[in-house]
C-alpha cells in the first residue's frame, strides 16, 4: 500500500528528522472554528493530522479529551459532518495525510461498507479503531485495507513478546505506541523507556513508529522525536480548546490563532530534536 501516509514518512526520513502528529475532536469546540484551525495545521507544522470522530462513551480516551468529544457532539458533530470536514480540507490539501480515530459504534450504524467508502472518497488516509482488537480484523481491518485506507494499530507497554505479532497482523500506516498505561492526558512518557519499547516494535516491523499519550510540552515532543518517528499530541491542544471558551461554552477571539501557534511551538520542537 503506497499513499499519502507512506510518502509522507518516506519524506521525513528523508529530511532526518520525526514528524509531528495533532490530534483534536471533529467540531471542536464548533465546526466553523474546527474548521479553520484543520485548515491552519499544516502550515503551522502538523506533518499528519488526527482527527477523532466524536462519541458519546470514549473509553480510552482522558477527561479533557471525552470533554472535547462531547462539545463536539453538542455543537451538532455527526460522522457525516466529519466526512464533510475531510471534503472541505481536501479541497485545499492533497498531501497533507489525515486519519480518523475513535470508536466502532457510530461507524457500525453508519454502515461499514458505506463508510469505508465514503471516507476513502472524501480523503481519508487511515483508521485508528480504539475498540477493535486483531481478533477483529474481518469486521473493519481487512475490509478498510482493502479499499486501500491504513489500518493503525495501537501498541501499549503491556503488549509482551507473546502479543506483539498479532497487533502487528495487517497494521499499516505506522504503529501507535501508547507510551503510558491508562487513559489519554494522564502521566508523561519516560524518554528512556519509550526508546526502548520503539527500538522493540523496530525488531518485529519496518512500520514507522509514532509516540503518543502525555506528550505536552515542545520539549517533551523533542524528547520524543529523538526516539521515535512520530510525536503524537492530542489533549494539551484540546486543553487549549477548553481553556479559549466564554462562560456559554462559546470560542473566544483567537482561539484558533493561539492553538495554531502552539502547534507551530511544537513544531519547532520536534523539528530541532535532532539537530
């Protein structure tokens, strides 16, 4: 499989250097300022984009995150509405790669045929399914794969030697190593520790690995991005989000503005990690 996903990692190596990963909740804290910051993430830096498909009952995800999904849900945010988010950024953007990550539920009800072949048309370039393990890999994995969309799968630091390969199984795209035990936002990657469990899943895959899960700061994304080939950073910009909104829930002026500079600080700091 060669898309936007693969040439864009073939092209950090390249350049030597780990890409920078966001993460944010579609409709956010509304579609229109959504909107506008998906459009500004490249440029202020964001290599590849994640995109979570808001759900009513987020596991795996902390409390800044689920608070996100449900402002998004709030807001109107329907997964229909997600796919026209894609549409509206493809207009734009032909390179840039975008991945849908969430749960199974609301692409159950939508149709699993039909949504694989509406977000392959809209410009989706992976999934990232939280609540479907490889057991499951008729369900969603294969079938995705097969219509030429990746299939991520999230590694964790209890994933033993025993495990590994069937996570591995079908994974395209990269790999998510979830560098802490629990839910998103919480705790903060140990450096050393993560360096070892990339240098492992390099043993078992020629897949790039990204580094996610308590990384907020640019100095922590740096520490990250000397290890691994991606830093994924998702609830200290959804943080920002909650922090930018009027008593009603409302954005405040330049809510975008300052979420696209984070990003760009971020940026920077993956970007001179190896230097």
């Amino acid at each position: 499989m060669s898309g936007r996903i693969e040439r864009r990692f073939a092209e950090l190596k390249e350049e030597g250097r780990a890409g920078l990963i966001t993460f944010l909740s579609a409709g956010d804290p509304d579609r229109e300022t959504f909107g506008a910051i998906l459009s500004g993430l490249p440029a202020a830096g964001a290599d590849l984009i994640e995109i979570g498909m808001p759900f009513s009952d987020p596991m795996a995800d902390g409390p800044s995150i689920q608070a996100g999904s449900l402002r998004a849900l709030k807001a109107g945010m329907t997964l229909p509405g997600v796919l026209d988010l894609v549409r509206r950024f493809r207009r734009a953007d032909e390179t840039t790669p975008l991945v849908l990550m969430g749960y199974y539920n609301p692409i159950y009800t939508y149709g699993p045929e039909r949504f694989l072949d509406d977000a392959k048309a809209a410009g989706v370039d992976g999934l990232i399914l939280v609540d479907l393990p490889p057991e499951e890999d008729d369900e969603l994995c294969l079938p995705a794969r097969g219509k030429g969309l990746a299939f991520i799968r999230l590694a964790t630091p209890t994933t033993d030697e025993r495990r590994l390969p069937k996570v591995l199984s079908n994974t395209s795209g990269f790999i998510y190593y979830v560098s802490i035990t629990g839910i998103t936002g919480v705790g903060r990657p140990v450096v050393e520790l993560v360096g070892q469990a990339v240098a492992r899943l390099r043993r078992h895959t020629d897949l790039p690995v990204a580094v996610g899960f308590g990384i907020r700061t640019p100095d922590q994304a740096a520490e990250v991005a000397r290890v691994a080939d991606a830093a994924v950073v998702g609830s200290a910009l959804v943080e920002l989000i909650a922090g930018s909104l009027d008593a009603e829930g409302r954005p405040k002026a330049g809510l975008a503005d300052a979420l696209l500079g984070q990003v760009a600080q971020l940026a920077r700091g993956v970007r001179r990690a190896r230097d």
